[in-house]
C-alpha cells in the first residue's frame, strides 16, 4: 500500500502527529525525493506502481498547504529514486534515478537537471568532466558548492557481498560552479555496493553512511566518510 498522508516527529516530545493537510495530496507514491527549502518542502517525481511521476510539489510546514507550482523550460524525465540537493544560490539539483514506460525494460538516467526556485524554471545542465555511470538509489548531499554523490545501482552490476568493489565511480562530486564532474579522493576502505542507504554530513567533510542493501541483504553497517 502507498501513502499520501503527512507525519510530524516532534523532536522535543519526541512525539508522532499526523497532519492534518489544508488543500488536496499529490497522489500516493514512493521513491519521490523531498527537499527542504526554507520553511517549506519540495517534492518531485516517485512511482505509484503504475506510473512513474515527474510532477513537482511544495509543501509548506506553516500552513500546512499543499501546491503544485506552474514551471517552465524541458521538463525532466519522469523518474523514481533520484537525488534533489538545494544549492545555496536557490537552485535545485536533479540527478539520477529511473524510469520503465510502456512495460519495457528499467531506464537508469544521468543527467542532471536544475531548478531555478525563484523563477519556477527548469533548465538541462550542460555538464564537463568524468560523467558518472547512470543510477538509482544513490544518494548526494551539498558540500560548499559541492554536490557530493555516493553509491547507486544501475542493473548492470551482479549481486555481490558488502566490501567488494560497486560504482567505478561510487563516490563522484558536481561542481556547482564550473559544472564539472570530479572525483574526490577519500580515506580509509572504501564501502562496496550499496544504494537505498542514507548519508548524513556530521562534519564540514565527513559524511556519515547507514545501511542500504547490498544486492543481496540489507545493510545494518555504518561507513564514516572523508572528503579531501
């Protein structure tokens, strides 16, 4: 079963209420990426086990209102389990994720689309550098002017044991400003495939990884990072 429903953990009280919207939900779905942006949440894309959306959707905390905003420019593929990271300059990042239409076959997607916040546009980034392996799963967060990917699934990878080798390029960054694609470089053991998993930063360049699944078993593992 799919939800639409909004749920608030009160992390004073520690206490879970469920909210009780003002205008009409998107429609149910899963492996939508949600953004915090100010007081508000942006939502775009997921699945509903039919289709796969790409519809984009605010939801604002303080009147508790739901409101699907009028866009303009190419409007992105739809997708599922993609990454939306929130620059400092109000642009919103889209990447990644995947897609079937017509019964056919999964699309792993990688390209890279843009938001522009204040104007409602969406804009396809004309990116440099070492493109990354198409993906779903995967998860980025905002570094500076970073926007720091890692791992991902993309089909093309067989099942295999946390600890060997997932992504060539599991761990990629995109340079908010030149556009480039780079890899960072980082220490210690690097964790095998992994996606669904989540990544939180802790430091101003440690980052935190919690479970996922491993192609065959879900992860309970939890992997500190370093960027330089």
């Amino acid at each position: 079963m799919l939800f639409k429903d909004v749920v608030c953990l009160d992390l004073k009280t520690w206490e879970w209420q469920t909210i009780k919207t003002t205008t009409s939900p998107p429609s149910a779905r899963m492996d939508h990426s949600a953004t915090l942006i100010g007081h508000k949440i942006g939502f775009f894309g997921g699945w509903d086990c039919k289709r796969t959306h790409n519809d984009f959707w605010v939801f604002d905390t303080e009147t508790s209102g739901w409101v699907q905003p009028r866009t303009a420019g190419p409007t992105p593929a739809s997708r599922r389990g993609h990454t939306a990271t929130l620059l400092s300059d109000g642009g919103l990042i889209v990447f990644g994720g995947y897609n079937v239409t017509d019964g056919r076959l999964p699309q792993y997607l990688q390209d890279v689309m843009e938001l522009n916040l204040e104007k409602m546009e969406w804009t396809r980034l004309c990116v440099t550098g070492g493109f990354p392996t198409a993906r779903f799963g995967h998860r980025a967060v905002l570094l500076e002017t970073q926007v720091v990917v890692f791992g991902g699934y993309n089909g093309a990878h067989k099942r295999r044991a946390e600890g060997q080798k997932g992504l060539d390029d599991n761990l990629i960054a995109l340079d908010s400003r030149t556009l480039e694609w780079w890899k960072p470089s980082s220490e210690g053991f690097a964790p095998g495939l992994r996606y669904g998993h989540s990544m939180t930063p802790i430091q101003s360049n440690h980052f935190l990884i919690f479970g996922g699944w491993d192609g065959t078993r879900a992860l309970n593992t939890v992997v500190d990072i370093a960027i330089n």
